[in-house]
C-alpha cells in the first residue's frame, strides 16, 4: 500500500495524529510519527529519549488517498498531503520507504540508538539500525551523540539527525 507524507503543525503531530486516527479508520490503515532515541544531559547525567525524526510531518499508508484528503478537509487542524502535483498526490518513492523501514524498528517506529568505531577517517557502525549504511553518513557530532544523513526524501535532499554513540576513536 502507498505512504503518504501530511503537512502538520510543529509540535501537533500527536494530536493531529488521534484524529486521523478517530475520523478515518476505514481510509487510513497505518498512520505514524517517526521517531530517533538520542541522549541528552539532564541534570549532569546522559539519558536516552525519543524525539520526532521529522517535525511536523505524519506518514499514512492508504489505498484511497483522495478519500484521506477529502477527510483531511473537515479536521479541525492544520493538515496538508505533500505531494500534489497537477491535482494528483504524489506517494513516497519506494527507495523513501524502503530508506524508512530499514532504519524504524517496525513496531515503535523508532530509529534506535547506533553504536560506532572511528578507525583512522572512516567510521564502521557496530551495532544499530545504521550498521551497513555507513556511506549514508555525513557528518559526526561526537559531543551530542548523533550521526547526520542527507537523504532524498520529499522530494528534496534532507538533512536527517539520528542517534550515534562512538565507542571507540583510533588513529
């Protein structure tokens, strides 16, 4: 089945999330907010917490997406399919979803934590939904714990923070 991107207000993602949910169970057979673990400092300690991989965007998976976006219509918050074109909606790429899938842990729709190595230059994931996608990387925040990737998604090159822990740095 196709997934689709919706447009959300920042920070009503949940809430525009349990409508959708509420007002068009039949039309919608899968709809999430992905998520990425990162560590933060709080109160001097590190601790792993879960924030929005893409603020202010909802995936929905649908056959019928005219239907959705006559449904999205009548709901009471900001809500836009990405993706029109020529008064045809667009779903995401089969490379974007695949992308998606490989990274998320199926049920939580979760992109978990990475565990890494520096060898000289070059970074090797030991552990972690990027093991194997290392050529993805472009950028290392040792400090904050999180890898950077530039991916096609939207139909635009995103830049896409997801957590990294590195282990180990040798020259």
């Amino acid at each position: 089945m196709p997934m689709y991107v919706i447009q959300v207000a920042g920070g009503r993602e949940a809430h525009a999330k349990s409508l959708i949910e509420r007002t068009m169970p039949e039309l919608v057979s899968e709809c999430f907010v992905p998520r990425r673990e990162v560590y933060r400092r709080v109160g001097g300690e590190w601790v792993r917490l879960t924030e929005r991989l893409f603020p202010g965007y909802l995936f929905v998976t649908t056959g019928d997406v005219l239907g959705v976006s006559e449904a999205l219509r009548r709901i009471p918050a900001f809500t836009r399919l990405l993706g029109k074109s020529d008064e045809r909606i667009i779903p995401l790429s089969q490379d974007e979803v695949a992308w998606l899938t490989a990274l998320m842990e199926p049920q939580q729709k979760v992109v978990e934590m990475s565990v890494g190595v520096i060898e000289g230059d070059k970074v090797m994931i030991i552990d972690g939904p990027l093991k194997g996608h290392e050529a993805l990387i472009s950028k290392i925040d040792r400090h904050k714990r999180c890898a950077y990737l530039d991916m096609r998604m939207f139909g635009r090159t995103k830049t896409i923070k997801v957590g990294l822990e590195i282990v180990r740095k040798q020259a």
